[in-house]
C-alpha cells in the first residue's frame, strides 16, 4: 500500500512540474486574469546549460527556458520588472543568473534552475546590466553595465566583493580565464581590460580595435583570448604579453560575439552580415560558414558537447546547427519587437499585431499566428482591418501605407503620398474609405479598393498620432503632436472644429459606440462631449505618466487605458470609475483592441508580447 502511495505522489509531481514540457507557452507563467499570451517578446542573450540539456534566453518578458533535446518552452521565470538583457548558468548549473534593464531594474536575480525559485536579489548597478559570467570554480559572479563599471560578488552570500572601474563607456562582454584568476572586459571604448578576480586590481589593458569591443573569450586552455569588434575583426591575443595573434577577417558589417568550442579547436563567431562563421582556433583559418538568418547575429554559443552551435538573430529567431553537417537542427520561433499596433478583424477570429518591419496575423483560438505579412521596407507603427476581412493596411516609418490579402498574406497595393512616418491607419466603417495621418502634419483620405487618394487634409501643425472615423462615418478625427483634436467632414474634407484643452501632445483618440463621446490619450486621458463641443472629464490626474493608447468595449461601457508603465486600467465609464488595473507587461501598452464580441482585449507592449484578457 505504501509502494502504491508513492507511485501515486511520484506521477503527480510529474504531472504538476513547473517543467513539464508539454505546457503551452502561451499559458507560462501568465499574469492573472490574462488568457493568453501571444509572441515571446524580444531576446536579448542566449546561454547554455553545462549539460546542455537546457538553453536559457533573456527576452523582455522574463526568461524563457527550453528543453534542447525537444525544443519545448519549458519554463517563463518572470520577477525582473523590465526586459532581461543576460543570463548565465553557474558551472554546476544549479543556478541562473539574470540581468535586468530599462526603467530602474538594474538587478541581478539569481534563480533555481531546477525548481524556477528566485534565490536571491542582488542591487548596485545604476544602468542595464549588459553581462554576466561565473568563474569557473563557482565563487564568483561577475556583472558588466552600461554604467561603465563591473561587479565582482560572493555567489555563496551574494555580497558584494569589489566594483571594477576604468571603462570609459558600457561594458558589453566579460570572461573569466579557466582558472578564475583573470576577469577580461570589452567596452564600447574600443579596449580590452584584465582584472584580478582575488583583488580586484586592474592587470593590463589590450588596445588594437578601432570601434567597439562587442564580445570577449577565452580559450578553454586559457591561452588564447579572442575579441569580436564592430570594426569588422576578430582579434587573437596572448593573455599573457598582451600580443596581438592572426586577426581574422569575414563579417564585412561587423562582429556581434564570439565563443570556442568546449574543445578549444574552433571558434564560432556572430556578425552583422547575417551569417556564423566558424574558425580554426589554432591557424585563423575560416573553416565554414552558416546561412540562414535574415538579420543580424548577436550571439553565438556551443553546447557542452560541442557538437551544436545556438545563434540568436535580429531576425526574431534562434538557430541551433550542427557543427559536423552545418545543417541547421532547429528553429526556435514566435519573438517579436516591440508591438506598435493591434487590430481584430471584424469576424473576431484573427488579430493582427505590427512589430518591427512585419505583420503576424493569429488565430485567436489557437493562439498561434497564421500568416505573416513580409515585405515592409520599413517599421510598422500602425495595422487595420478592414470592413469585409479580407484586407490589412499597415503604416510605416517611410510614410507608404500598404495593404495586403489576409487570405494569401500577398501584398496588393501601396499607397504614397505622404513625406514622413505614417502613424495611423483606419477603415472608415463602410470599408470604401481609409485614413492615414502621418509625421508630415497632414491626414490623407484614400479609395480602400484601388488606392487613389481621395483628399489631403491639411491644419495641423505638427505630427498625426491618431485618426478615427465616428461610428456613422461622417466625421473624422485627427489627434496631433500639436496638442489638438481637428475634426472633418469625410465627404468634403471641409475642417469643422478643434478641441484643444491638451497641453502636450495626443496620442491616441477614440470614439465611443454611440459617437457621443471622444476620448483622447496623452499625459492625461480626456473625455469630450461631442453634441455640446464641451470637454467633461479628465481621467488619471493622480498618475504621472503617459497614457498611450485608448480603446471603448463594443458596448461603451468600459474604457480601456494603456500606459507607460506596462499596466492596462480598464474605466468603468456609466459610473465614472476606475474598475480594474491589468498587470503583466514589462514595457510600456502601446496598443489596446477589443474583440467585436467585447469579451477579449488585447494589448500589445514594448516587451514584444501581446497579453489576451478575460473581460468579464
């Protein structure tokens, strides 16, 4: 009976693990009242397990963890309050460490790696923490910062051993000598730097690269430190007399990292011409070279066994190859940038997100994305559906507007005309007009069918962040840089009014369902009459902070508010209240949709994720 017991005990401790790998990523580790999470954010770092069993990757959402042998998500650690910018395993690998970034977390978090527990918290860098390594006995831990120092602290009480400083700008790469006495720096100073790990005394200072130190190793014998630079070099060096080996040359862009195999025979190196290259450590020669990623390469890392290399790309992707074939084994997918804009077709089933230079479109059911539209010469700001569902526009930095089949995911039309950024795109709601305003200061009526440009409206003087049809139609409202709301006739483009209560600039605008009210979005959320032209609420006085993006439930009931602080406030607008605060981005909401049926919201952040939420 007890034999039975513990088989029971075992098989639920299996079926619970946080480990378990048949989990889906899109339910890991989600915030409450979240039903989903769409897209993983943005990577930062990428690093091995000593077992390679495990690969750990820093995004903006937390650290995802994956199992090698299966590509399985197995874990999303999330407790940095901003993006992750590095993460390393400790020699044992019983621990993780993770370096935060952006808006005041500059923490180092120390984690379990087994159970996912957070061990300990450790303070003192005043800016993004850019690298971090263990020394190879496991008694130090060493940080590097954009604030142009380094960390040294005791990973058995976490203190603090000493503060290295000498680095004139931040420091990107750090690397212990095998036997734990050297600590190597590089830093955007173009130098390289050598410490004694036991007093913390600066040892030599390599000079040679004319740009950039991006990435720093040792060789596993410790008789060969390699440098990787922006100025499209590979340096070998003797740690010892600081002598300059065969510098290697074949990223014409520039090199992003650098890494020897666990051997010590080859070096693999990452650059911004897209490609891995791989190197005799010995001779200098270029041994081989892998292709695939579309963009650039920054950061390269070998399995323990060293028989697979794991590249992270721009491209929103990693790869993991195979160093005998240079096949390339796995993909590991779904990153995005930061999510600019949402739009839910008119059906409910798709949601569209533009981030960076592409739109994904997603299965709401599945939560999985189901086409992406590629081909964008430039970062989107802006995505619409239209009326029918069979067309996205999207706006761009280059100031086109494009729109493509959601069927087939090809592009049909661009639209041209305006000279600066498009910042907003919308359908009028008979789906025969759409609207774009732009960083040029005018908003630009075009024909959705065949692309003609209907009318050019012009009397703002600065940028258009936002345009939105009123729910018949007839009117058009433009929110501007300018502090102003214009509104216009959309039959003749005649101008018929300006709000201008707003003392800085407005983001974003909405009508409500029944079009007796406006809300505009900036340092302050305002809500406009518009029968009496009057202005009759001002929302958010008490918060410190832009509120991006503003969005009405189909019924009105509820406004949706997206701010700076990666945080959603849901305003109960029949009693004038705020009714709820959604937690779960990292960066700041710049995009708020709800679904026609008004039961889902969706926001997309900065941290590269879009959050799906339970409205009722």
């Amino acid at each position: 009976m007890k034999t039975i017991f513990i088989i029971i005990l075992f098989f639920l401790f299996i079926l619970f693990s946080w480990d378990a790998s048949a989990q889906d990523y899109t339910n890991l580790n989600l915030p409450d009242g979240a039903k989903a999470r769409l897209g993983k954010g943005a990577i930062e770092n990428i690093a091995y397990s000593p077992d390679g069993k495990t690969l750990a990757l820093a995004s903006s959402v937390g650290i995802w963890l994956y199992d090698t042998h299966t590509g399985a998500e197995v874990a999303l650690l999330r407790g940095h309050t901003s993006l992750v910018r590095s993460v390393a395993f400790s020699p044992d690998g019983a621990t993780l460490a993770s370096g935060g970034g952006y808006r005041g977390d500059y923490t180092i978090r120390l984690w379990d790696s087994k159970t996912g527990e957070e061990k300990r918290v450790l303070s003192g860098h005043k800016e993004d923490v850019r690298c971090l390594a263990f020394s190879p006995d496991g008694n130090t831990l060493a940080s590097g910062s954009d604030d142009k120092t380094i960390r040294l602290w005791d990973t058995a009480n976490g203190r603090l051993k000493y503060t290295l400083s000498g680095h004139t700008s931040a420091v990107h790469s750090i690397t212990f000598s095998p036997d734990s006495k050297t600590l190597t720096s590089g830093s955007s100073d173009q130098t390289i730097r050598l410490w004694d790990v036991d007093t913390g005394e600066h040892k030599d200072t390599f000079l040679g690269h004319t740009n950039r130190v991006s990435s720093v190793a040792f060789s596993p014998d410790g008789k060969t430190l390699a440098s990787g630079s922006t100025d499209m070099r590979i340096r070998l060096w003797d740690p010892k007399t600081g002598l300059s080996k065969p510098t290697l040359a074949g990223h014409p862009q520039g090199v992003n990292a650098v890494a020897f195999s666990p051997d010590g025979h080859i070096l693999a190196s990452g650059g911004r011409d897209k490609t891995v290259r791989l190197w005799d450590a010995h001779t200098g020669q270029h041994k081989q070279t892998f292709s695939g990623h579309t963009a650039s390469v920054y950061s390269v890392a070998f399995s323990s066994d060293g028989k697979t290399l794991v590249s992270g790309s721009w491209d929103l992707t990693i790869r993991l190859w195979d160093i005998d074939t240079g096949q390339r084994k796995a993909i590991l997918s779904g990153y995005s940038e930061s999510v600019s804009s949402l739009a839910f077709s008119p059906n409910g089933e798709t949601l569209a997100s533009g981030c960076s230079y592409r739109v994904w479109l997603w299965d709401i059911d599945a939560k999985q994305y189901t086409l992406t539209l590629e081909g964008h010469e430039a970062g989107i700001n802006s995505v619409a559906y239209s009326a029918d569902n069979r067309t996205v526009a999207s706006g761009n930095w280059y100031g086109t507007v494009q729109l493509w089949d959601t069927d087939t995911g090809k592009h049909k039309l661009t639209l041209e005309g305006h000279t600066d950024d498009t910042r907003s795109v919308v359908f009028s709601p008979d789906g025969w007009t759409l609207a774009s305003g732009s960083n040029d200061g005018t908003i630009r009526l075009w024909h959705a069918n065949t692309g003609k440009q209907i009318q050019t409206l012009l009397g703002h003087e600065e940028a258009v962040y936002s345009v939105a049809f009123s729910p018949d139609g007839r009117t058009l409202a433009s929110g501007s840089n300018d502090g102003t709301i214009r509104f216009w006739h959309t039959v003749t483009g005649e101008y018929k009014l300006t709000f201008s209560e707003h003392t800085d600039t407005v983001v974003s605008i909405a009508y409500a369902p029944d079009g007796k009210t406006l809300a505009s979005g900036g340092s302050r959320v305002q809500l406009w009459d518009i029968k009496t032209r009057q202005h009759k609420e001002i929302l958010g006085q008490d918060m410190d902070l832009m509120m991006y993006i503003v969005a009405y439930s189909p019924k009105g009931d509820i406004l949706a508010i997206g701010s700076e602080d990666g945080k959603v406030h849901l305003w109960d607008t029949k009693r004038g209240l705020n009714k709820q605060i959604l937690e779960g981005h990292t960066l700041p909401v710049r995009s708020i949709v709800f679904s026609p049926d008004g039961r889902t919201l969706a926001s997309g952040s900065d941290d590269g994720t879009i959050l799906l939420w339970d409205v009722p």
